[in-house]
C-alpha cells in the first residue's frame, strides 16, 4: 500500500464530498471541483475524513491510492 494513501484526509469544517458513480467532488466555500476516480482506488467518506484504499497488489493500484489521496487532500485544505 501506498505509504501516503495510509493517512486519511480530515475534512474542514464547510467542506463537502461526494463520490458516486466512479466521480469524486468536493464542494468547499472557494467553489466545486469534481473528478473521474481510477477503477483502482476505493475512495471512501468516513465522518469527516476520506480514506482511498489500493483494491488488488499491483503496482498501479499503490500508486494511483496515494495518487487519488494527494488530489483530495489538495482540493480540500485544511
């Protein structure tokens, strides 16, 4: 697993996600910005933080869950 990928991402107040359908938004107090997931990653919401888990050993999976992780954590400052 991706070592970045393990730390969830704590969302600030104000700050929404959604993640439906293979897309993942967020929607914060500077505007909207939404995004395809990679089919690799499991992009959860839990309370206020998301978690993005590699789904299978393979070197793209590790790299695209810190991937997707680092992009959230970008979109949702804290």
């Amino acid at each position: 697993m991706s070592r970045i990928a393990k730390y969830p991402v704590p969302l600030p107040k104000g700050v929404e996600v959604n993640i439906a359908s293979g897309q993942i938004s967020v929607k914060g107090p500077l505007g909207t910005i939404a995004r395809a997931a990679d089919p690799n990653v499991d992009v959860k919401k839990d309370g206020d933080k998301v978690v993005c888990k590699a789904l299978g050993n393979s070197n793209h999976a590790n790299a695209m869950s810190g991937t997707m992780r680092a992009l959230v954590a970008t979109w949702s400052p804290a």
